[in-house]
C-alpha cells in the first residue's frame, strides 16, 4: 500500500464507533467535525430532537469526547493533580467534575473523572490532552492512556433516560454510582451524567460491539437520536461554557489576554483553590483577573449570532460567543463574554440581518450560575 | 542484672547528625547543598543576619583539596581557571579576606592553528586588538570597532547572564551578537581566517551549540561578560586551584556563622499549604525553617524533593532537558620533564588554546553529536591547557610538571568507559602536541575526568533558569543549582541572586507580621 490509511493530512474527520448507526438514522445528513471525529448536528430537525429529550429521553453519540483511561496505584493522585475535580476523594463508581488549569491558573479544559475501580479511572475531556497528561503522570505510579479510538460511546439523555438504559439493561448502579457489568456479554460502564439541563445515562464499551449496544437500545424502547445542534441548546440553557467556543483553551490562546480563569467562566466552584493541591492552583490564587466573564444571555428575540455585539449604556461591553433559539423558552439564549462592569445592567445584542437593529437583553440564571452563586457565599 | 543485660545502649549519634524523630526549629533558613552556590548562598543569608543551617549530605567535594593523579603528581577536579566570577559576590563577602587568593590574574593566552601558525595575545581583552593588528593589518580596524562594541554589549547583558531581565539593547551589531551564528557573525566582520578561529574556538568552547547553530554567537558574549580579579574578559589561575575557591567560600560561610551539617542529608522538602516548612532528613528527623535554598540538581530539588504531587505539570517538563548532544574532557597530565622546546617552556605559565580550522570544528562536533567510531582517531578538537604546576610547584615532583587539559567537543556519555577513556587519552595527546610539539613523549600518566556536558545554547539556560527561578510558586523555597547558571565554572551569581531573593522575603515576612 502507498498511502496509510490514517491519513494524517487529511481534513476528513474519523468515524466514531457508532457512525455507522448515526448516519443511518441521520435523515437531515447535517454534520459537523469535533476533536476529529465526525459527529451528527442534527438527524432530523432541531426542535424535534430538543423536545423529544425534554419530554422523554433521546441517545446520542459521545464518541467525540476525549477519553483516558488511568491506572495504577498512584492514578488518583496524578489526576488530582493534573486537574481540579477531587478526584481522591472518589468512591467506586462515583464521578467528579473539575477543570484543567494551566501552570498560571488559566483554564486549559473542562474534564470529567470517574471511578471505575480501585485503580482504574476515567478521564472525560472535550480536547485531547496528551502530552499534558503524559508530563502529569511523571514521577507517579501510574499510567494513562488515550482510549477514545478504542471505545464506543453514547448517552441516553432526558426526563426518562434511566428507565429507557433500565429497558436495555444499561442502568446505572444508581443516581450517582456507575455500573461495570456484561449486557449480553459486551463489557459495559454505565455512569450517570449531567449535559447542561439533561441528565442521563453515559454508556462506555467496546468499538467492536458499537452496534450491539445500539440496536439493543433501539429495540427495547427506539430513543430518539440528537445531534449537537440540539445539545448545544441544552448546553447553553444550563451553563455550561464550552472550551475553545465560549473561551480560548489556554493552550491554544495566541495572547494571554484571551485566557480565562475559573471564576472568568463562571466555573469557579469547580477549581477551589482552598482545597487540595492542583495544577496551576498557586497562580490562581494571585492571578490578575481580565475584567471579563462569561454569562448567559436570555434575548428579546428569537435569532442571534455568535460574534454578535452586546451594548451597554455606553457603548459595546462585549460579544455573544455561542447562540441558540431555545424552543422551551421561547427566545434566543447565548453565552456572552461580557466587561464586568456590565453585570446586573442594561444590556442589548446586535441582531443579524438589519444594521443597527437590537434586541433587549437580561442575564439568564442558569443551575451553573447557581452553583457558583452558592461557592462564592460559602467562600465569604 | 538480667535487665540490665537488655537495656539498650543509647544509640551514638554522629556529629552533625540528627537522632531519628527529632524536630529541630528556631532556625531562619536551610541551605541544601554545599557546593560553590550552596556555600555562596549559605554565607549570604548567614551575613544577613538569618540563622542559616547548610545541610552537606555526605558531599565532601567543596573539601577535597588536590588529588594524587600518579606517584608525585596532584590534580585539582573542576575546573582550574576563573574567568566570571561575580564580583558582587566576592565584595559582599570580602573573599579576598577569606582566602581568595590568585597565583596569576591575566593569563596570557597562546592561540594554535591548524596550518602551525601561533598567536599570543594579552591577558587584557582591551589590549587583545594589539595581537590582532600585528596578525592581520586588514581586520585591525573593525576589530577594534567590534571588541569594543562586544565588551560593552556583554557588560550590558551581564543581569541576563546571571538570570535576570534582559536589558534594552540597540544597534545592528548588538542585534547580530544576539541572534548570529559564531560563523556567520565572525565571517560578516573579518576577513582573516586565524581571528575567525580563534573567536569561534572561544565562543564554541565548553558550549553546546554548534558554530554554525543561530545564536550562538551569544556564548562569547557571555564568556567576555565576566571577569577574573577585576578585569573584564580575563582568565585568572586561583591559587589552589578549584579547590582553593572553594575553600575561601567556605571560611566566609564559617565567618557568617552559618551551622554546617556535614553528615545530614536533606531527603525531603517539606511543603505545608503553598510555603516550605522544612526538611525531612535521612535520618527520620525534621528541621523546620521558613526558608529553603536547594543548590542541588534541578531535578532532586524539585522532582525529588518536593514530588511531583506539588509541582506544576509545565514547571515539570522544564526540570528534565534533552540529554547532552556533546560535553567536554576534563584530562591531566604527568610530565616527567620539562618539555624540550625553548618556546614551550615560556609559555608554561600561560593558557595554550587549539583553535582548529572551521573544517576541523565542524568536523569535530559532527563525530561529537553521531560518536566517535571505535578504535578510529577523533577529529582535532579545541583543547584549553594549562601547567598548574608552574603556578604551584608541589603539585609535580622535582623536574617534573603536571598539566590539565580540557578538550571539546567529545560525545557525551553517562558512565566514562574503558573506550571512552582510550578515546579521550589518545586525543589528549594528539592535541597536546600541537600546543607543546615533543611534549606528549614526556607524558608519564594520564587521568581522564568523567565527560561534563557542553553548556545548553545561552539562551535556553537562560529561559530554563528563570523557570526554575519561579520554584513552582512554593513560597520560601529558592533555587540555585547548576540549571540555575549560564554558561560553565566558577561563577557564583546563582547562589548570591538566590540569597539576595531569600533575604527580601525573609524581611517581606517580618515586616507583614
């Protein structure tokens, strides 16, 4: 053969594990690449599979997601380590949510880290991370390694996500405990999860029996599939930031002045610098603060775009950095990179088409605004 | 009396060495580490005032005094000449009352070249363009434009070579020193092939970087930016050689009162909430301190010491660098005799330098870097010598004389082996008769050091030093290693920068409380 097939130069994104499933089910044929990997925006329409998740459950593929799996003796200490989520203190089958900061405090990733065992741990990252991770594990008796290309994933999300995964026999130990166990002999890890205001079921097993699961799935009560365009409203409605759109990912940051610290993205009750020791903590702690944070943006409109100014009294405050038409809400919702300054005024956002048009404003409450909400009150 | 039978004796506890679970506090600062920066270090914060413990560990290498290297003949390890001391240090520690003492202060250097040629020059960099007019009359002129523009650069970039900020430099030749290779910055401003390669051995000397690399020119820079008993740019012989530094260093700590523990060895920095707190010894004991000054390899100050549980991820990456790519030889001599030529036996108390053609150094470090091929003659290399016992008669019998030879660039390698040693061996002597011809039959005894790697491009020492200067952000814990120095020797900035920084956080905290 002359070309390998992993073409290296290609622009093309990967297959995940389930993509043979995806686009069988993929009428609307709308795709997007992330990390790589090609991922569905929408299968049928938007709004469909929005409301087919908030009133029952829907399924979607994860495969995207970046993923180590970390062992040994030392794994938790290293995963303290590398990231903020209190990852030592973690049952078997528990599950933490955290950041990963850089050596200055600054926000490199969201992640997740789940237990699986007494020594094996799951990391869940939106990025790849790998020579940050591989430089983590120096010095400790541990390992870690990127397994996204080796797994299939996916998530069945919605009012009724665990008692569709229970039909399949894929239910979760519990609310907040994973399962490890064979469904029809396929190894599974079954997790619940949180996607901004869904919660659900998190499945992780084998590439080679990515369709198995699926079908099983599909046989026992046919969730609707969602694609991104759907999750994203989902994402926005329940605040959750998303690194490299909402902020620049330190790592990647062509100027200091585009990173953000925790409490700049309105996450800063996922890195608590009162607690354990992580990376970038000491930095934090004095870090000079950028005059900016994110927030969620409810419009008196029903479209708006990313990149879209936001004014205040005085002039432009700041720029919407993701946007969605919330079908429950009846309106516009965004992430707003916004001056400070701005917080608890009056704020109004360009909207497309005519030049000099505007739709009024106001900051959206969101279940993340109220956890940092409540980390700040416990902090005074 | 069966009981008293039982009773454990009391155990004996060393000097110096503390009984297994004791903690000891009251002190101010803890010093690990007694090589040159750790003693510098130590004395300062001693001066200062602060109640200083210096933890030895066992290393007895700043004691040793000469080393009988064959029947008669001694040899001081390290190095044996001083060309950047820090003159800061030796006023704020008044070495010279101390000890410090140099049996020559401008070494006059003999230049060889390849095609026979010789060159002596002054040991005053200022008078080097007297040398240069008589050798070529075409390049006097702009070398006399260029020594002064480069000896005013280098005092101006000295902050940076002892790890601080860079200054704010103008002008094209300024820029041309900074960002230049050794040969195309030499061949941009002269013309006559000996003054090339006589710069570019200086400036290739003991360093990493390649004469063709970019940047490299910047090494010379940093060599001319020091200076040996109060002369810019000079190369001074220390009486006792390295061994006699040393020995000032550690009479000016013994003067500041600093407690010298030479049998505890520090196993553990300890680190309680973002500030140190002290030192684990081997022993099993604690001796707390607010301050900690580690002069030990970047690597077991932090990744040991402190574990990578509290460093940071970034921080981590910088304490490991790529392997060496080339080192230098470090060879001494026995002579059974005087050598036999009339000009040799002038220049005894002088430093001869083998500058070889820009072919023979490209050569050179080509076979460095891919490894010199078995039972195959080396390439000729750039070899610094010099007679240590010109200077002190005792250090070769009656007759006899002992010379101390640096050679570079040889391949690096972790453990000298019997290869290796053949290797160095028969390129000592091969370049040795280049600089004393009918020398190498008098040589009696050969000693080859273990290979000390090249020093790094100065301007990633420079960017690692003042990474490892942040110390990961533990409070109080100060850093002065050999990462912690620009360029190769004796030069104590590290450890006098370190102290100055310990003693302005010490008083922070007085202050704040």
């Amino acid at each position: 053969m002359i070309f390998p097939v992993d073409d290296p130069v290609t622009d093309d994104p990967n297959p995940t594990a389930l993509y043979a499933a995806a686009a069988s089910a993929a009428s609307a044929n709308s795709w997007t690449s992330v990390n790589g990997w090609a991922v569905a925006r929408a299968y049928t329409s938007v709004t469909e599979e929005y409301e087919a998740a908030l009133e029952g459950a829907c399924v979607a593929d994860v495969g995207a997601v970046t993923r180590y799996a970390a062992r040994g003796r030392e794994a938790a200490a290293m995963l303290a380590r590398a990231t903020t989520a209190p990852v030592e203190g973690l049952a078997v089958g528990e599950s933490a949510r955290g950041l990963m900061l850089d050596e200055n405090g600054y926000v490199a990733d969201k992640i997740e880290a789940a237990r699986l065992g007494p020594d094996l741990y799951l990391l869940s990252s939106s990025r790849p991370h790998a020579r940050r991770l591989q430089l983590a594990a120096r010095g400790f008796d541990a390992s870690i390694d990127d397994i996204t290309g080796q797994i299939a994933a996916l998530a069945i999300l919605g009012a009724e996500a665990r008692d569709i995964a229970a039909a399949a026999g894929l239910d979760a130990e519990s609310e907040v405990l994973a399962r490890q166990g064979r469904v029809r002999g396929v190894e599974t890890s079954a997790r619940p999860i949180h996607f901004g205001l869904l919660a659900g079921i998190e499945v992780i097993y084998p590439r080679d029996e990515a369709l198995t699961l699926w079908e099983r799935l599909r046989r026992a009560r046919a969730p609707k599939p969602i694609g991104l365009d759907a999750l994203e409203i989902f994402r926005i409605e329940g605040g959750a930031p998303r690194p490299g759109l909402d902020f620049a990912i330190s790592d990647e940051a062509a100027d200091d002045a585009d990173k953000r610290l925790p409490d700049e993205i309105g996450l800063a009750h996922l890195a608590p610098a009162n607690r354990a020791w992580f990376n970038g903590r000491r930095a934090l702690v004095g870090a000079p603060r950028s005059g900016r944070a994110l927030a969620v943006l409810a419009l008196d409109a029903g479209e708006a775009k990313a990149g879209a100014a936001v004014y205040g009294k005085k002039g432009q405050v700041g720029r919407l950095t993701s946007a969605a038409y919330s079908p429950r809400l009846k309106r516009a919702v965004a992430f707003a990179d916004l001056s400070i300054e701005a917080f608890g005024k009056p704020l109004e956002v360009a909207l497309p088409g005519e030049e000099g048009k505007r739709a009024a404003a106001a900051i959206f409450e969101t279940p993340e605004n109220r956890l940092a909400q409540a980390f700040r009150a416990a902090q005074r | 009396m069966a009981s008293e039978a039982l009773r454990e004796e009391p155990p004996v506890v060393p000097v110096g060495k503390q009984q297994p679970g004791m903690i000891e506090g009251g002190l101010d600062a803890i010093v690990i580490g007694a090589n040159f920066d750790g003693l510098a270090a130590a004395a300062l914060l001693g001066k200062a005032g602060l109640k200083t413990v210096l933890l030895a560990g066992g290393d007895a290498s700043s004691e040793q005094g000469p080393r009988e290297f064959a029947p008669g003949y001694f040899c001081a390890d390290g190095d044996q000449l001083v060309d950047a001391l820090d003159p800061e240090l030796i006023a704020a520690l008044d070495l010279y009352r101390h000890g410090l003492a140099f049996a020559a202060r401008r070494l006059e250097t003999v230049y060889y070249f390849s095609d026979g040629g010789a060159l002596l020059t002054d040991g005053d960099l200022y008078r080097l363009r007297d040398a240069v007019t008589a050798m070529s009359e075409d390049d006097a002129a702009s070398f006399a434009a260029f020594s002064e523009a480069a000896l005013d650069a280098a005092r101006a970039l000295r902050p940076m070579f002892e790890g601080g900020d860079p200054p704010a430099l103008n002008g094209a030749l300024v820029d041309r020193f900074l960002h230049g290779s050794v040969e195309e910055t030499l061949d941009g401003l002269f013309t006559d092939d000996h003054l090339k390669e006589m710069l570019a051995a200086e400036a290739a000397f003991r360093a990493a970087a390649r004469p063709s690399d970019p940047y490299g020119f910047l090494s010379l820079i940093r060599r001319w930016s020091g200076e040996a008993a109060g002369l810019q740019g000079a190369i001074a012989y220390p009486e006792g050689g390295s061994a006699g530094v040393n020995k000032a260093m550690r009479r000016a700590a013994q003067a500041s009162r600093v407690d010298f523990r030479l049998a505890v060895t520090a196993k553990r920095v300890l680190v309680e909430w973002d500030s140190v707190a002290g030192v684990e010894t081997e022993g099993g004991g604690q001796i707390r301190a607010p301050i900690i000054v580690n002069a030990l390899s970047a690597e077991r100050a932090f990744a040991e010491m402190i574990g990578p549980s509290l460093i940071d991820i970034e921080f981590q990456a910088a304490l490991t660098p790529p392997p060496p790519a080339v080192a230098s030889a470090r060879v001494h001599l026995a002579l059974d005799g005087v050598p036999g030529d009339e000009r040799t036996r002038g220049n005894l108390a002088r430093r001869l330098v083998y500058a070889p053609s820009r072919i023979e150094l490209r050569r050179a470090y080509a076979a460095a870097r891919a490894g010199w091929p078995a039972g195959e003659a080396p390439p000729p290399l750039i070899m610094e010598a010099i007679f240590p016992s010109a200077f002190e008669k005792a250090l070769a019998p009656e007759g006899g004389h002992s010379a101390s030879a640096l050679l570079h660039p040889v391949p690096y390698v972790p453990e000298a082996d019997a290869n290796y040693v053949a290797a160095v061996e028969r390129a000592a002597r091969a370049a040795f008769d280049k600089l004393a011809p009918g020398a190498a039959e008098r040589i009696v005894a050969v000693d080859v050091a273990p290979p000390e790697p090249a020093a790094p491009p100065v301007l990633t020492a420079w960017t690692r030093a003042r990474a490892l200067a942040g110390a990961s952000g533990v409070k109080g814990y100060f850093f002065c290693g050999p990462e912690a120095q620009i360029g190769r020797g004796f030069i104590g900035a590290a450890g006098r920068r370190v102290a100055q920084a310990a003693i302005r956080f010490s008083r922070g905290k007085a202050a704040a409380a």
